[in-house]
C-alpha cells in the first residue's frame, strides 16, 4: 500500500512518471516498425527565468542514474558547470546531448527534463545568493517549504550551488557532510525561559556544535541576545535573529542595535547569524549591517525552475529539427578563463576564444556509452569547489 503521493526509483527508472504522448508515440513506432530510427536529442533552455544570464547545471548524476542500462549513448556538460540559453555565437546552448534509437527513451523525457529543471534552478538561486554574500557562510534552511520527498535533492543542489551546508539530516547523510543548524523556537517554548533552554542546549550537545542561541522567542532582541551572552559567556558563539523584517521594524536596524549593544558589553566574539526571509535583494543591506551569516529557506528551494527542453535535431544521421531549432549534433565548445561558450557542428574544427585568442576546450564529454556510465560521478563536495571556480569569473 501506498502511503505517500510519491514515485519509486523503479517506477522512475521504468519511465512510468511520463506523460502518456510518450507511451502513445512508442507504441506507434513499435507497430510502423520505426522503433530501431535513431535519432540525436538535444536538451536546451532557451531562456533563463528572471533574466538571469547564467544557470548552474545540477541533477547530472541522477540523469547517468536514470538512462544507465539503456541502448544509448548519452553526452553532457559536468554536473555544477555554468551554461547559458544562448551561446556567444547566438545559438541555443545544449547541456545534454543523447543518441540511440528515439522509441529507446521516449518514455524518459519526462523524468529526463524534471531531473534538470527544479535541480538547476535551486542550484543557480543558490550560486546567486552565495555569490552576493561573497566570504559569508550561508546555510539551507528551506526544506520545510517544499515536499519531503525531494528534501534531500533541494539539500544537494544548494551546496552544489555554493552553500556551506544543508540543515536536512538526510540530504546531509547522503553526500558525506555533516547537518548544520542552530535551535527552533519549540525548544525555548517548552522549557518556557530562554536562558534555561541556553543552558540546556550548552549542557548536552556534543562540543563540535556551535552554541548559537535563538534570541527572538519572547523578548526584544537586543535584550535576549544580552542575556544569552551573559549566560554563556565564552562559550557562546553566535546569536541567531530568525526576525523578517516585515514582523517588527527594519532587520537592518535591528542588526546594527545587537551588535552595538553586544560590543559595548565585551561580547565582540559574538556573532550574528540571520534567518527568516533573505534573498538576492536584502542581503548585501544585511551584510552591511553586521551580519556574519545566513540561514537560506524559501528563496533558494522554490526558486524558479529552469524550462529545459529536449528536441531532435537529427534522424539516422541527418540533420532534422522543427522550426525555431537548429538541427544538427553540435559541441558546446568553452574558453576556460573567459567562461565564453561557441556551439559548432560536432565535427567542426576547434575554436579559438573571439575575447582572449586561448583554445577553448570541448563540453559535451561521455557520460553513457551504449547504456553503461564512463563518466566520473564526482562528489558534491567536488562539485561544489568546480561551482565556485567558476563563480570568480562571472557577474550577476
């Protein structure tokens, strides 16, 4: 018995989250005997949401997952490289390439595209805010404001996008780090006295977690930031204002108060950590204000997804694609210090960058070789480093 409204692995690898046009065309092609027609698909974007000029591509090793044990050869740009809707030479630019007869993987375009879309679009938000944030740890704290089911792929694609950690035990657990977070209101509620609640969290976490004391349960913040310096002295690491700015005054303002009033006092060791609310928008003003790091929810994991599409652009061989789409395999070729991207005819001689006159380096590489994985699946922690290479070279 079902208890969740979610689909198995199986039941994604066997294709069966499609959309039902996609049984209908393989059963068309299975009866024409058109089902051995190979054909190339391309996947691009075309345009970015929120006009952003860049995306941060995420979900490539659950794409190796899916089309593994397929009659197909699969090309793609490394999981966590930057890509853009439309290359410097003003063509569409594909992010995966895939070839194999076309009644093969049909039924997978579906999962193929979902993989990419949400993944990619939480990891760009990410890579936006972490970029904005410059030195700043930022931490994810949005799970909660999105199905649990995909928890721990909104965790991966943040730290992919460039976050220091994840507050989901799962999604943590999964790619080999440990879980970041602080403390919820319930805790303080329950023991009814915030210094109590303090002092408990102090007494029986392990050392290795930072004492980050939760300062806006019943009292002004100013205030119980005091009372949670003076209670934990040296001990205390950060105090943590979990205040949106649309509840009480200017966020802002209430920052640069609980930083005066904890310098004043001797307690300059004391960080603040922010949460409730922050975006692209407000945390520069924020960083400005005195803020020395982030806890990232709804604006990060229901960031707009990224309108992947996937088209034919040729059949046995041969250019073939419909109207606004340019047929033919193509490369996606990069100039790695220019972050400048050519798309050429797969067989067309290697580029030089227009910009910098350095040789630009191939994108599409090997990822599946008739069904089995030849790529490197790096870590996430891996991919994480390559995301913030490239994130030096880039503006927003």
């Amino acid at each position: 018995m079902r208890h969740f409204y979610i689909a198995t692995e199986e039941e994604i690898k066997r294709g069966e989250t499609t959309d039902v046009y996609f049984q209908r065309t393989r059963k068309i092609l299975k009866t024409k005997k058109l089902d051995k027609v190979r054909v190339t698909a391309e996947i691009t974007s075309g345009k970015l949401p929120r006009e952003w000029k860049w995306g941060v591509l995420c979900g490539i090793e659950e794409e190796a997952k899916l089309l593994e044990g397929y009659p197909i050869n699969v090309y793609a740009m490394p999981e966590g490289s930057i890509f853009y809707p439309i290359s410097y030479n003003g063509v569409r630019e594909p992010v995966i390439v895939i070839e194999g007869p076309y009644e093969a993987f049909a039924h997978l375009e579906t999962a193929i595209l979902g993989l990419i879309c949400q993944a990619s679009g939480v990891a760009t938000a990410a890579a936006r805010i972490k970029k904005l944030a410059n030195d700043k740890p930022v931490y994810a704290f949005g799970i909660r404001r999105m199905h649990p089911a995909i928890a721990p792929m909104l965790d991966r694609a943040a730290y992919i996008g460039g976050f220091n950690g994840v507050s989901g035990v799962l999604g943590a657990k999964l790619m080999g780090i440990k879980p970041a977070g602080t403390m919820p209101h319930a805790l303080i509620i329950v023991f009814n006295d915030q210094v109590e609640a303090w002092k408990a969290f102090d007494e029986i976490m392990p050392p290795e977690v930072p004492r980050i004391a939760l300062v806006d349960t019943f009292y002004d913040e100013k205030i119980e930031a005091i009372m949670a310096a003076e209670a934990l002295k040296d001990r205390l690491f950060a105090v943590r204002l979990d205040t949106p700015s649309s509840r009480k005054g200017n966020f802002a303002d209430i920052i640069r108060e609980v930083r005066w009033e904890l310098d004043i006092r001797g307690y300059k060791h004391v960080k603040i950590f922010v949460s409730g609310g922050i975006n692209e928008e407000n945390i520069e003003n924020l960083i400005e204000a005195g803020a020395d790091a982030f806890g990232v929810g709804t604006s990060v994991s229901n960031a707009p997804t990224i309108d992947f599409a996937m088209d034919i652009v040729e059949v046995e061989g041969k250019p073939n694609a419909k109207r606004g789409k340019m047929g033919g395999r193509k490369q996606v070729w990069r100039c790695k210090e220019c972050l400048i991207d050519i798309i050429l005819p797969v067989n067309a001689e290697k580029p030089e960058c227009p910009k910098c006159n350095r040789a630009m380096e191939p994108m599409l590489k090997p990822l599946i070789k008739e069904g089995k994985i030849v790529a490197k699946l790096p870590s996430a922690t891996e991919i994480r480093k390559y995301v913030l290479e490239q994130l030096k070279k880039l503006e927003l």
